[in-house]
C-alpha cells in the first residue's frame, strides 16, 4: 500500500483558523452590546452558523477567482463572478441566518415574509463583504511583508556570497603581489633577496593559515600587518618610512580579517612603481567598546591612489559584522590619504 503525504502548511492553517475565531467574537461583541444575554447568545449563533458560507465566499473569491480571472487580466469575467457569488451567498446567508437562527429566537427577529427580494439580497450581500475585504486587506500586508523578507534575505545572501568571493580573492592577489615586488627586489638589489624570501615565507605561514577564518584575535591581525609593513620597509629601504602605533587591551577583541592590509598594499605597490620616498603610519587603539583602525600614506611628492574596490567591500563587511556601530572615514589630498575604521561594540 502506498502512502500519501500531504504537505500542509500547519502555520498557515493556524493564522486562519485565529482571523476567522476574532472575526466571530468580534462582530457577536459588536452586534450584542448593550443587550440582554439572549441577544448575544443569539449574535453568536448566527456568526458560528454562517461562519461556514462566509469562509467559502471568501476563499472561492481569494484563491479561485482572483488567480484564475483577475490576474489573468480578464476584468469583466472577475467582475460577474463576484456579482454571481454575491447573489448566491447572499441568499444562502439570509435563508440559513433565517430559518436556523432568527426564527429559533422568536418570531420578532425572524425577517418579514418576502425578504428574499433583489433588494434585500444585494443589500445583504453588500453588507458582508466587508469581511472579505478585511480578509484581502490582511492578506495583502501579510504577502508585502512576506516579500520584504525575502528580498532582505536574497540581499543578505549576495552581500555574503561577495564577502565570501572577496575573502578567496584577496589571498591570492597578496600573494601575486608579494612575489611581483620581490622580483623586482631581486633585478634591483640581489643581495637582499634572501632575507626577502625568508620575511615573506614567515609572513605568508600566518597570513595562508589566519586569513582564512571568519575572525580573528585583534592580537593576530596586529601581528600581519606588522609583518606585511616590515617586509616592505625592509625591501624599499630608505623610500619607505613605516610607523606602527599600538595601544590598548588587544586580548578581548576579535575582528575580520585583513581589514587594513588592502589598504597597505594598494598604497606600497605604488612605492614600488615610482621613487618618490613614502611614509606610513597604522593607528590600532583599542578601548572598552571601541576599536580604532587608521592607516595614513604620505608623500612629499603628489600621487595618485585608486582604490574604490577595497572602500566598497570594506564597507560591506563592517555592515555585515557590525551593522549601524561602525564608521569608515576616508581622507584625500593631493599628497596624502587616510583611511580609519570605528568599531563600537
């Protein structure tokens, strides 16, 4: 024997079954009163009896004519389909509410004979369609809202995917870069390659395993960027000045990898290029609830830096990690440029 499952949507389901219980307490509320207990008795019999007419107008008008008239563009069709219902709800409505309800409460709510005229009918079925209105109106803002979130949730997942491709992309390039100036160093000055191998295989053994996590120990990333400054240092000799400023408990602080060395490194790949002599300076304060990155590049010469790219992901990481407490201050001038991050916590 096969089974069936059947995916039922327990949420839904639940939502449901609540709108239609508070639109029963509700309108017997309403209706009753100000009156005596047999008026509201008898309200609450009429909603819990018709209750059944109403949910199938509703639904046949939400999930069966709207879908299949509506949003097909064929306007006139829908129009007399929720004329038809109309009618034929209405009628059923007023017999079922009559005869089942009224006249079991005395003849005096009972309506007066003929009351199943045209009138009376489209009056009445009117009349109850403010429950169906009340109905789309909530599910309107359910779906908009529904939307909202996916739309966040596919944005999210694009800014983590870029991140993601970002954080693979940007060893690779280091590393291409590394090797590049240090065949440059190499055709310049021979003699300082090897301790130009050794300060960069040190630095790659941490820089390959560390970079790869999602976050790091304030204490390592302070140790890479000393590394990375010290290998240029040592590789441009005179033409590149380097400040390391370090203050604070580092300790209890975990950050996102390489967020200042792409900064370095696009700035030191211009020494390289040029022979206009640089100075640098890394600012890393770390108080309570507060952490401060800045990198400073100064010449007396003019020059020229264009790194939009590293400004856009930065940016994109600090508000995927510290969304609405972080700032990314850039300065610009002809022979200097700053960057500095704030974190607060």
């Amino acid at each position: 024997m096969k089974l069936f499952k059947i995916n039922i949507d327990k949420n839904r389901i639940i939502l449901h079954t609540i709108f239609w219980f508070v639109w029963v307490v509700s309108f017997t509320i309403i209706q009753s009163v100000g009156n005596n207990i047999n008026e509201w008795f008898m309200w609450l019999m009429y909603y819990v009896i018709t209750l059944p007419i109403f949910i199938i107008h509703t639904y046949l008008i939400a999930y069966w004519l709207l879908p299949k008239l509506f949003f097909t563009r064929r306007y006139w069709l829908f129009i007399a389909g929720i004329f038809l219902l109309l009618i034929l709800f209405s009628v059923i409505e007023l017999i079922i509410s009559n005869e089942l309800v009224f006249k079991v409460f005395g003849s005096n709510s009972a309506f007066p004979p003929g009351y199943l005229n045209l009138k009376n009918i489209i009056i009445s079925g009117i009349g109850n369609h403010y429950i169906i209105l009340v109905f789309f109106a909530i599910k309107a803002g359910r779906s908009w809202y529904s939307v909202q979130n996916k739309k966040d949730e596919l944005l999210q997942t694009k800014m983590e995917t870029d991140l993601e491709i970002y954080h693979y992309q940007l060893q690779p390039k280091l590393v291409l870069t590394l090797i590049e100036e240090l065949e440059i160093l190499s055709d310049k000055s021979p003699e300082k390659a090897p301790d130009m191998i050794v300060k960069t295989s040190n630095f790659l053994n941490h820089f390959l395993f560390e970079g790869k996590e999602d976050l790091l120990p304030l204490t390592t990333e302070v140790k890479l960027i000393e590394e990375f400054l010290s290998i240029h240092e040592y590789a441009l000799e005179g033409r590149l000045t380097s400040n390391f400023v370090v203050n604070g408990m580092l300790q209890s602080f975990v950050v996102p990898p390489l967020l200042l060395i792409p900064y370095i490194n696009c700035a030191i790949k211009l020494a390289y290029q040029c022979n206009n002599s640089f100075e640098s300076t890394v600012i890393i304060k770390a108080e309570k609830k507060y952490l401060l990155f800045t990198f400073t590049f100064w010449s007396e010469k003019e020059f020229q830096l264009f790194d939009n790219e590293n400004i856009e992901v930065t940016k994109k990481r600090l508000k995927h990690n510290y969304p609405g407490k972080h700032r990314l201050i850039e300065n610009i001038d002809d022979n200097f440029r700053e960057v500095s991050l704030e974190i607060f916590y």
